[in-house]
C-alpha cells in the first residue's frame, strides 16, 4: 500500500473518515460531564482521567476529520471543483482551528479546583468572549461543523457518489446537538455523523484503485461505476 500512491490516498481516505467521527462519538460517551455535572468545572474534577482523555478524543477526532475532508474534496474534484475546493478549504481550517479550543479544558479543571463553579464559569465565559478566542478558534470550528461539513457531503451525494441521506443525518446530527444540552442526549446526536460519514468511507475502502483514481481522468466527472447512484 505504501508503494502505490493511488491505493494509499483510498485507504487512508475511508479510514479518516470513519476514525474521524467515531473518536467524537467516544468522547462524548467518556466525558464525565455527558453523565455527571454539565458544569465541566466540576465534572472534571469528579473524574479527572475521563475528562483527559474526552479532550484527547475530541482533539484527534477534528484534526483527522479535517484531514478526511481531503478525501471528500477527492470525490468532487471533477462534478464540483471549484465550490468542493472552496467548501473543503473552510472545513479543513474550521477542525483544526476547533481543535485548539480542547487547550481550555484542563484551564477549566483548574479553575474548579481553585474556584467556586460559579466564578470558574465566569473566568472561563471571560476568557473564551475574548474577540481573538471567537474569530480564530470559535466560529470558524461551528462554521466547519455546522454548516461546511454538511455541505461538503451535499456535494458528494450531487456527484452521484452516495444518497441523500449521508448529508441530511450529518446535519441532523450537528444541527440538533445545538437544542440539546450537553448530556445524555448528545450521545445519539454526535452518533448520527458517526453512521453517515462513516458509511462514506466504507464505501471508498470498497471501491477498486481504478475507480478512485478515474476521479482524477479528465473529462470525467465520476468514475462509470458510479454513475448517480442512490445508494
């Protein structure tokens, strides 16, 4: 595999994409605070091992994701290549600059052993409010998740490559976590991407080195084989 440039990019493609959301579904099933306190200030500190290592999940879940959106970017580089390069570029740099913000949660342990979690809730709400904080970290993460994500997967369901479906349950997923709060109820909503982006890279481990690499024959918008399919 790691001699053929073709096969390596497919493999490590699928992979992504499963490995990417399935890290974030177990770390919202480890975190302390999805079954405890939802103030992290005190969840943390209940059980300072489970928080670590939600943080470590959420931390490889976005930067493999966004790595993964290559590999979608991959799909639709002949049916939609300029707005797939535009829409995976702003995914791309939303994971990573979400990733960034897990550099909080052990602040935010801190604060709970050192502060009433009332005042460590204000320092944090202080310090995360900071302009710098939103514009750099904060929005372009909820850009990349709640919107350039979905969009991306929109564009590969319009290339013929998967159904419908793929970007509506990846919406559904991240759009309803916002109505939730953060508990048991989070679990099924960042389970939902875990099915629909994964079911994609399943589907690029299934296919053929040919078929991946007719995405790159020009004058081609899919590889013949998967021509508008529904699945």
């Amino acid at each position: 595999m790691l001699t053929d440039h073709v096969r390596f990019r497919r493999i490590t493609s699928g992979l992504l994409l499963i490995a990417g959301p399935l890290l974030q579904g177990l770390a919202v099933v480890v975190d302390p605070g999805t079954w405890g306190d939802d103030r992290e200030a005190v969840s943390f500190g209940d059980n300072p091992a489970l928080a670590q290592l939600q943080s470590a999940f959420y931390h490889w879940s976005w930067i493999l994701t966004a790595l993964a959106a290559l590999g979608l970017m991959h799909l639709i580089r002949r049916s939609h290549p300029r707005s797939g390069a535009i829409i995976g570029s702003i995914t791309v740099l939303g994971y990573i600059s979400a990733s960034a913000l897990l550099m909080t949660d052990p602040v935010e342990w801190w604060l709970g052993q050192h502060h009433t979690p009332e005042q460590a809730q204000k320092i944090l709400d202080e310090m995360m409010n900071l302009p710098g904080m939103l514009i750099a970290f904060q929005i372009p993460g909820l850009v990349a998740m709640f919107g350039a994500l979905p969009l991306l997967l929109a564009l590969v369901w319009r290339s013929g490559f998967v159904g419908w479906w793929v970007p509506l349950v990846t919406a559904a997923g991240y759009v309803g976590s916002m109505f939730v709060p953060y508990g048991p109820a989070m679990v099924p909503m960042w389970w939902l991407p875990v099915v629909a982006v994964g079911y994609v890279g399943m589907k690029i481990l299934r296919m053929s080195d040919e078929d991946w690499a007719g995405f790159y024959a020009p004058g081609r918008t899919t590889p013949a084989s998967y021509a508008k399919t529904t699945a």
